[in-house]
C-alpha cells in the first residue's frame, strides 16, 4: 500500500513540475527577446566644440566710404550795440534776411534751427568794469539736403548778413545700411584672423563664445556716428575697407569738398579651440 502511495506521490510531483514549466517558459522567452542590452562601456565623451578653457581673442576692423548725401551747416551772426535792446534788434534783422535768403534756394523751415544763442557785455579792457556796449553770437544749423549747393548755401547766407561759419559737416541718411555692412565686414575679419592663428598653433575654430563692439570707434570729434573726411583709414585690417565707389558730390567752386566719408566698426571676439 505504501509503494502505491509512493508512485502517486512521484506522478502528482512530475505533472506539477511540467505544468510550472509550460506555463512560465514562454514568458521567459518573451521577455529575454524584448531586453535592450546595455551599450558597452566607451572611452571618453568627444570633446565639446565649445571649449571655453581653450580660446582664442581677435578684433576686426572695417571702414566703409561713401559719398554723403546731405551736409549740416553752422551760420553765425554777430551784431554788437551799445544796449542790449540795440544789440538783439540788430542780430534779428540779420537772422531774417539769412533765413528768408536760405529759403528762396529751397531750404524749408523745418531744415533752419537755433544752434546757440548768447548775449555778453563788451568793457573799456579786461580789467575795467565800465560796460560799452554788448554783443550778440547767434548761431543757426541749417541741413542741405542737395550737397552740391553747400557753397551756394553759404555764400547766400553771407550776402544776406551772416558773418562766421563756424562748422560744415558732410554725412550719409543711410548711416544704418552702412554702419551694418561695416560690423560684418570687421566680424568677418576677425573670423578670419582667429582661423589663421589657430591654424597655425595646430588647432581649429569652434565656436563664438563672446562678441564686444567697441563703440568708441563711431565717435570722430563732433562729427558723432558719422566719421569724418580726415579719419585714418589705415586700420589694423585694412584689407577689409570698401574702395570708394562712385563719383564725389559735385559740388559749385568754393571753399567746401564733399569728397567721401568714412564709416568705421571695431569688434573684438573670442572663439573656442578644439
């Protein structure tokens, strides 16, 4: 009786064993054909190509010539009286006569303003308190918006009273365009110069890690953004500068030339070494 509780035992244990075995073969299957297998472990990371402990600094320098295309005219007048009534009726009547005289060439209202304007008293010597007089300095901009009648401008002004002319200054409405084309040009080359020197220490150019305008190089004396005609065009890069293309402004025989101004950018930058 014991043997056949026995083999029962052993039948009831080999069926369970194949049951457990169907059942859990196929999932071990599925799920050992689905595992991603991890990547193999690899040297080191590529280098990033921006690196900033590795740098390289340039600048880069561009002049851009052009023909102006519009000129800004300092007139004064001065009068002098033996009051200071005397001294402004004089002064006003002149300013009449040069801005009615400015307008019959075309120059319209908008175009005529006050620049400076002062009223001082005039004495015996400097030491001396004794008032003689006094006189007026009245100094008016006008904008000539067709440079070849700079000249006619002036000596206009001075038949109709006006006695100094204290600044003429030429400059382009178009300053945007050019003072564009000029930062590209100056970027450009400092590119250009950070490629040879890299190439020369055995490296490459990655990428532009920081950019700086110097500002200072649109400022020429009293001209502001707009250079002026005796700036010094022989920058670091001059290869870069525009020829002058196009005839000068054809102005009247006179005393003013046009001739070109200089529109400058000045950058420096520093690029990543790989």
């Amino acid at each position: 009786m014991k043997q056949i509780q026995s083999v029962v035992n052993m039948l009831f244990a080999c069926v369970l064993v194949f049951v457990l075995c169907a059942v859990g073969l196929p999932n071990f299957h599925a799920q050992a054909a689905t595992a991603t297998p991890s990547p193999a472990p690899t040297g080191s990371a590529p280098a990033s190509a921006c690196d900033p402990a590795r740098t390289v600094q340039v600048s880069g320098t561009a002049v851009v010539n052009v023909k102006p295309d519009r000129a800004l005219i300092q007139l004064g007048v001065q009068s002098n009286g033996k009051s200071p009534q005397e001294a402004q009726a004089k002064n006003s009547a002149a300013i009449s006569r040069v801005t009615k005289a400015l307008k019959t060439l075309g120059i319209e209202s908008k175009d005529i303003a006050t620049e400076w304007y002062t009223i001082e008293p005039l004495y015996d010597d400097y030491a001396s308190l004794h008032i003689e007089g006094y006189r007026i300095y009245n100094i008016i901009e006008v904008t000539v918006r067709t440079v070849d009648r700079a000249n006619e401008v002036i000596v206009t002004a001075f038949q109709a009273g006006a006695n100094q002319v204290v600044d003429v200054e030429f400059y382009t409405s178009e300053l945007r365009k050019y003072r564009d084309q000029a930062r590209e040009m100056a970027m450009s080359a400092a590119s250009e110069k950070a490629s040879a020197l890299a190439q020369a220490a055995g490296a490459d150019v990655g990428c532009v890690l920081n950019i700086n305008e110097n500002s200072s190089s649109y400022f020429n004396g009293w001209g502001w953004w707009y250079g002026g005609n005796n700036q010094n065009l022989w920058t670091q890069n001059a290869s870069q500068n525009i020829a002058p293309t196009g005839e000068t402004a054809n102005l009247q025989d006179g005393p003013v030339s046009a001739g070109m101004i200089s529109i400058r950018a000045e950058v420096t930058a520093s690029f990543s070494l790989k």
